[in-house]
C-alpha cells in the first residue's frame, strides 16, 4: 500500500488487477446487497464495466 489510509481497492489495483470495485465509505448491508445486485445483473448481459460504475454512483 502507498501510505497510511490507503485503500485494499487501490493496492489490488496497483497490483496489477484492472478492474476493482472498493467504496471509500462503508456500506450497509442492504445498500451492498443492491450494488452487487445491479453490478452483476449488468455484467452478466455485457454491458460495459466502466458505465455501470457510473450508474452505481
């Protein structure tokens, strides 16, 4: 990690992993619920990553 606070996201990413979702706030259980639920309903019919993170925001 690059410094105090860094985030396990950002590490992965560094890492050499291309595509990581991390929140810098935690989320309740059922907003997670919600998020992986659109994220991978969008996924599974191949829509683009990058625009359903932005639908996510």
């Amino acid at each position: 990690m690059s410094g105090v606070g860094a985030s396990i996201g950002h590490a992965l990413h560094e890492a050499g992993i291309p595509f990581v979702v991390a929140s810098q706030y935690p989320l309740s259980f059922g907003g997670s619920v919600m998020l992986v639920k659109d994220l991978y309903d969008g996924l599974l019919w191949s829509e683009d990553p990058r625009k359903l993170l932005v639908g996510l925001r």
